[in-house]
C-alpha cells in the first residue's frame, strides 16, 4: 500500500495528480478548503480509499492536527511507501512591495512557505522510526530563481522553499531512515492560477503581456502532462535528495 498526501487537490495541479494516482494498492489523503466531489466519485468507483480533509494552511494548529489524523489512519506494517506533496500555493499578492498589504504578504507566505514547512515537520516526526520509502515533494517555481516585478511575495516565498528542500535533504542524508525531499517546477500551465495572472493590471505587474501571449500561443502545460512527468519522477526515477527539478529537465 502507498500512502499520499497532497494539499490543493480541489483543482489544478493537486487535482491532476490526485486523478492519476486513485489505482489500486493506493490511499489519497486530500488537503484542501474546499473538496472535489469528481475526485471522491472517481475513487469510490475505483473503489480506492480517499479521505478529504477541510484545513486552512494558514492556520499552524489546524494543520497539525490535520497531519496527526492523517497518521492515526496509516498503517505502518503495510506501508509500501509514503509520500507528501506540497502543492497548494498562491500568487497573490500581485503589486510592488509598497503597494501590497501587510495582511496579504502574510497570506502569501503562510500558504507558500509556512504550511509546506509544518507539514514536512509532522511528516518527518512522525515517520522518523518506519523504514520504508518516503518522499515530500515541494512544488516550486521558476519564480525562485528571478526577480519579476509585482512577485515579491511570491518570488520570495518559492525561493525560500527551494532553499529548504535543500537543507532538510541535507539534514536527511544524516539519518537512518531518512526522507528524500526534492522541489520540482512545474513551469508555465493552464490553471486557475494563470488566469489570475493575466487579468493583473500592468502597473502592477509588467509581464503580464508575455503570459497572455504564453496562452494565446498555446505555450501552457496542461496540468495532466505535469502530473505524469512528476510522478514518473517519484516511481521510475531516483530523485535526489535536496535537489531542486525543473520540468524542462524532462521534456
């Protein structure tokens, strides 16, 4: 049996991957504020195990409590591997640091950065004595890597979480049951996320042209070709701990 937990799986990304891993020998563990009721119709059928469990990851407690019910559940003696996918994520605020809210950084960074952080924590613990395989997946962008005008928050945010994939894969190599972790970007696809993009007002972001041209030109990824490179990665690869992937490494 594989054991996957995966924030944001209402749509996108987190909803791609979830699709492409309800097959036998697996449970899903969904974390997100609103449920897809498709997903849990298309286990049911499979009839695969899928638990939906409503969090805001910006609130530390409630997310706490969300991994210890998620590891009550699990069990150990038949885990053939467990994995955490850290994929919820926001890229608002889009403005100039100045013109966005202290309120809406924080948003930003809690969502981004701080959940992904918590959530490795509770895994990392509460996995620290079964020796079977076990991954957190941080998904991650090419934002970490440059500064865009209007990102501020979420460039820093990403690159912050490269940054720790790097050093708890380092810490990781250390122990005797260790957990690999890798970031992964998934570049440029079609999602909600995008269209929040390309509706941004250019004094507040200036690239906003190039990402309306990348939908119009038919450069967008779909999150279904994402989701398979990725967990093609995980099952047929040997992901190195700490390394950060980008997608353009695959295609």
């Amino acid at each position: 049996m594989k054991y996957f937990i995966i924030t944001g799986t209402s749509r996108g990304l987190g909803k791609s991957l979830t699709e492409q891993l309800i097959k036998d020998d697996h449970t899903i563990f969904c974390i997100s504020r609103r449920q897809n009721n498709e997903l849990k119709d298309l286990a049911a059928k499979a009839g695969i195990n899928l638990y939906y469990f409503s969090c805001d990851l910006q609130k530390v407690e409630e997310t706490e409590r969300v991994m210890e019910k998620i590891f009550t559940t699990i069990d150990f003696t038949k885990a053939e591997g467990i994995y955490l996918i850290n994929n919820a994520g926001v890229v608002e605020p889009i403005h100039p640091v100045g013109k966005a809210t202290s309120t809406e950084i924080a948003m930003n960074l809690q969502i981004n950065l701080m959940a992904p952080m918590i959530l490795s924590t509770s895994f990392i613990r509460y996995t620290a004595d079964i020796n079977t395989t076990k991954m957190i997946v941080n998904i991650s962008s090419g934002a970490a890597n440059r500064p865009i005008f209007g990102w501020g928050a979420y460039c820093s945010s990403k690159a912050g979480l490269d940054m720790f994939t790097k050093t708890v894969g380092f810490e990781q190599e250390s122990e005797s049951n260790p957990v690999t972790v890798i970031s992964f970007s998934p570049g440029i696809m079609d999602t909600e996320m995008q269209s929040t993009i390309r509706q941004s007002d250019k004094a507040d972001f200036k690239e906003v042209e190039k990402f309306i041209e990348f939908n119009e030109t038919g450069q967008l990824r779909t999150t279904e070709q994402v989701s398979a490179i990725l967990l093609n990665l995980l099952f047929q690869g040997s992901p190195e701990n700490g390394r950060v992937y980008d997608i353009k490494e695959f295609i």
